[in-house]
C-alpha cells in the first residue's frame, strides 16, 4: 500500500522525530501531528533540573529549531481517544479519532503518546490533595516548582533517577528533602544495587535522607477532602511530616486510547526491572496492524539481544528509534531492522553528571575502573560472564564515551 | 594568540580542552592530521565536546549526540540548534596556539559561566 497520508499521534520528542524521519526518508504526502498537550514539542529532561530550579525558561525547551518546516498540520492539545484501523468498509486506511470529535484518516499511523507518571495506588487522582505533584509535563514542572521554597519539606516516594533529580534541585532551592523507597536499595532497578546504593549516598553527602525499604501506607492530608498534604505515613507506622510530595514511582505507558483498536498490547509487570508493558512492536517498530507503527517511550519493540520486547524510556531511543520506524511504515515492513543499540540514559544531581548504558540484571558483577567512589568520580562496568554489559560514569565524561562506543559493538543482553 | 599545549602532548584522535579562557576551548588533532578549534560547550546543554566522539571532521556530544563540524561550527546533528564558533590554530616551534574568535559565543541556556 503507497503511503500518502501519515498521522502521527504524539507531538512530543519521538513524534517531533518520526515526522523528521518521514520528510527525511522521502515523504511527500499529507502529515498529520496530533498532540494532547497545547505546546509545541518540547524537551522534557530538563523538567526536573535547570527548569525545575529556574535557570531556564520554557522557551529554551523548544525542540523545533528556528525555521524548521515539516509541512504537517498540527493538531494540539486535543487527545487521541481511539483508532480506528481500517475495519468499517474503508479497509485500508485507519481513522484516529480525537477527543473533539475529529477524525482523522490516514493510510499510515505512527503511535508515539509517550507515557503517564504512575500515580500512587488508591491515590490515582494526584490531584486531589494539595501538595502532592507527579512530573511529566512542562505544567507539571511549573505547578511544582511554585511550591519548591526555602525550608519546606519535601518528601519524593520513589527513588529513582526523577526523584534524585527534584531532590537534587530540591536541595539546591533550600528544601529539606526525605527519599522513601520500597527496595532494599535505592536507584536499584536502573543500576543494581550495589552502584544504587553509592548514588544514594551521594544524596546522603547532601543532606537528603534516604529511607529504604520502607513503603508509603498512606499520604496524610489535612482539612475536609484530604486539603492539603502534610504527612507521608510509612507501612512501619512512622510518619514523615512532609509539605510537599513529590510521586516518583515510575511511568505507565499512555496507550489506553488503544483499547479494542486491535494493536497488540503487552501486559503484565516489569521481568528484571524491563517494563513489559506498551505497544508491542517487532525490531523495527512495526505493529501487529500493517501500516502502524510505535516509537518513544509506549513502545516495546522486540530486543533481539534480550529476546523479548522491551519498552525503553529513555531520551535516546526516542531520537533514535523513529528513524528505523519512518523505514518500516514507508516501505511496508521491508526495510532492514537495525542493529539495537544499548540504552543510555544521563542524570545531573549536584553539579555532578551521571551516565549510563547498556542492561544490567541480578548477578552482574560492578567493578570500578577508573577514579574512586570516595572522589564521586569514577568510572564502573558491569559484567556478566566476564562479558561487559554495561557502564556507569560519574564525573567521567569522556572515559564513558569510549565504553559506550565499546559497548554497542557487543550483544548487551 | 593563546599558548594551549605542545604539539606533541595531542596525539591524532584526541582532542585539548583549553579552559584558560572563557568559554573554554576544544582542540582537535582529527586522524588525518588537521588541527582545529571549536567553542568547547555544546550549545544545547552544557558539555563539553573534547570530551566527544571524535570521527573525521566531526565531533559528536557526548551527552545527546549533537554533532558539529570541526571545519565550519555547523550544526550536522540535533538536538542542538545553533553552532560553535571556530578558532584559529597555529603551530609554532611544536606549540599549538589559538587564535580566539571574536565573535559572541552560543552558550546553552542556563549555562553558567565557569572560572577558569
């Protein structure tokens, strides 16, 4: 089937990157980008760190350059509810239907509506207490940092790399500031336990205290309807007074628009920390429906090396990934699947820069090959029969480098 | 013209960072033999590209993959948006020296300026 209409359903990093792919690669038929946000597609990493604290504006998140013209119709601010894919008489072309009423149809559809912060369970409405924040969006970011001022208590839940990060900023703004985890150990599914533990005493060294094994029971809130917060109460009865909370559990992928759509979807919880939920793509993003296809942080695509899908979020994959998928939707599945590259994902805490790349899993081994722990600068790799799988820099920007560069040459799985 | 380090102290493939200046400077030795100099900050966040991936003419961020050419400043790859300014360089008795631009840099938003 010849493309002539794509719809892109997601206007944020990996849908920006999938409408440059498709131009790229050639396409000159009509482009649609659908987004649930009001804004142009902006960077969200710096959400929780130079934006967060104030050092940038939200102009500097733009991710258009100047002059940049895809020759697309932008559709913002109005969410997808549902797709139509190709059933109903007009067999080959698929319908996105949109919260508006509008819908719109396209011979090709490109699925990139990202992810939604998890929110605590039996506290699904974030919104209800005053003081209780997740962080996604640019509104997210502005909504928290109002409350982040000098001598609040800020309680993050969750420690992983969002938490660090407000707590880092946190720190910086002159907040106290308690991490809660339910693991043994911090920052453990990302990077084990054993370098998730040093990373939390990079927090401690702060002034952050870092309270593991310890799950939330309940938040305390004060006034009718729960008003607003003032307490994280743990399962082991203590209470954390708290101004501020900030839920850093995780993210679910926004694809509940694809309910009954006929687009595979996985299920199920995380095997050895990989999310094994999301749009279930094969090695070049291809859905089970011709003509559709996944990018960004809703997809899973099959991981030749771990075999198995495995849902990415990180920044990288969707810069990467959509170049692969534009392949695969214009030549109907018949363009190569390229070679996967091993996650990478970065973190700024405390002025120090934090990288990381590849997979790790229970039963690696982590040893230090360059500076020392003490310093906060050094350089560790994880390895899995005597097999490099993956690397962990802090403060080591350019020795990480090489590793990384090393590691993509091998199978990380 | 700014003394930066001997000529033998850059072997081919590696780069110099010179932070006696501000905004600090990168300078390339490339495996073809060519010395050049770029703005060391990459201009979508805070980095600094001697620290990069280094293939012909191009330096590749290390921390989002923005590359630049090393001949003309030029943006190759997002995300970043603006170029680096280029540097003059100049060898002389085995010293690498650079010639400073005097054109205003495209620092990152947010960048703070570091001392030396």
């Amino acid at each position: 089937m010849s493309m002539r209409s794509i719809a892109v359903v997601g206007a944020s990093l990996a849908g920006l990157h999938a409408a440059r792919a498709l131009r790229d690669q050639g396409f000159g038929g009509t482009l649609t980008i659908i987004g649930a946000e009001p804004h142009r597609p902006y960077d969200r990493p710096p959400l929780s760190k130079e934006f967060l604290a104030g050092r940038i504006g939200q102009d500097d998140l733009a991710l258009e350059p100047e002059g940049e013209d895809l020759d697309a119709e932008w559709l913002l601010g109005v969410p997808a509810t549902g797709l139509d894919t190709g059933r109903d008489g007009h067999r080959d072309k698929h319908s996105v239907l949109l919260a508006d009423g509008t819908r719109v149809s396209a011979d090709g559809v490109v699925i990139a509506t990202g992810a939604a912060a998890a929110t605590l369970p039996g506290n699904a409405a974030s919104g209800g207490t005053a003081g209780v924040h997740t962080l996604r969006s640019v509104d997210d970011a502005l909504a928290l940092r109002a409350e982040l001022l000098p001598g609040r208590r800020l309680v993050v839940i969750g420690a992983g790399f969002i938490g660090a990060e407000v707590a880092s900023t946190a720190r910086e703004l002159g907040l106290d500031v308690t991490i809660v985890e339910t693991a043994p150990a911090p920052f453990a599914r990302a990077l084990g336990p054993e370098m998730g533990a040093v990373l939390g005493s990079m927090h401690e060294d702060r002034g952050v205290r870092v309270l593991c094994g310890s799950a939330v029971q309940a938040l305390i809130g004060t006034g009718p309807d729960g008003g607003r917060v003032d307490g994280v109460l743990l399962g082991d009865g203590r209470r954390l007074p708290a101004d501020v909370v900030l839920v850093g559990i995780g993210a679910r992928p926004a694809v509940g628009w694809l309910e009954g759509s006929g687009v595979a979807l996985g299920e199920g919880p995380a095997r050895d920390g990989v999310p094994a939920d999301g749009v279930l793509c094969d090695a070049g993003g291809a859905t089970n429906v011709p003509g559709v296809v996944a990018v960004g942080d809703c997809a899973a695509w099959f991981d030749p090396s771990l075999g198995r899908h495995h849902r990415v979020e990180h920044w990288t994959g969707a810069v990467q990934r959509p170049t692969a998928a534009a392949a695969t939707l214009l030549s109907g599945g018949t363009a190569a699947t390229p070679p996967p590259a091993p996650p990478y994902l970065w973190s700024d805490q405390y002025g120090m820069r934090i990288q990381f790349a590849g997979h790790t899993r229970p039963g690696d081994t982590v040893t230090v090959e360059q500076g020392d722990v003490a310093e906060r600068s050094f350089l560790a790799v994880y390895r899995r029969e005597d097999r490099p799988v993956a690397v962990l820099g802090v403060d080591q920007v350019r020795q990480f480098t090489r590793w990384r560069r090393t590691l993509s040459t091998v199978s990380t799985g | 013209m700014i003394p930066a380090c001997p000529l033998a102290a850059l072997p081919r493939g590696e780069a110099f960072r010179l932070d006696t200046v501000e905004p600090p400077i990168a300078i390339f030795h490339t495996d073809d033999g060519e010395l050049y100099a770029i703005d060391d900050t990459c201009t979508h966040q805070d980095a600094s590209l001697a620290d990069g991936w280094l293939e012909g003419c191009e330096v590749e961020c290390p921390l989002h993959a923005s590359r630049f050419d090393l001949r003309t400043g030029k943006v190759d790859a997002l995300p970043a948006k603006l170029p680096v300014r280029t540097h003059g360089v100049v060898v002389e008795d085995d010293t690498i020296y650079v010639v400073p631009s005097d054109l205003p840099p495209n620092l990152p938003p947010g960048a703070r300026a570091k001392t030396a």
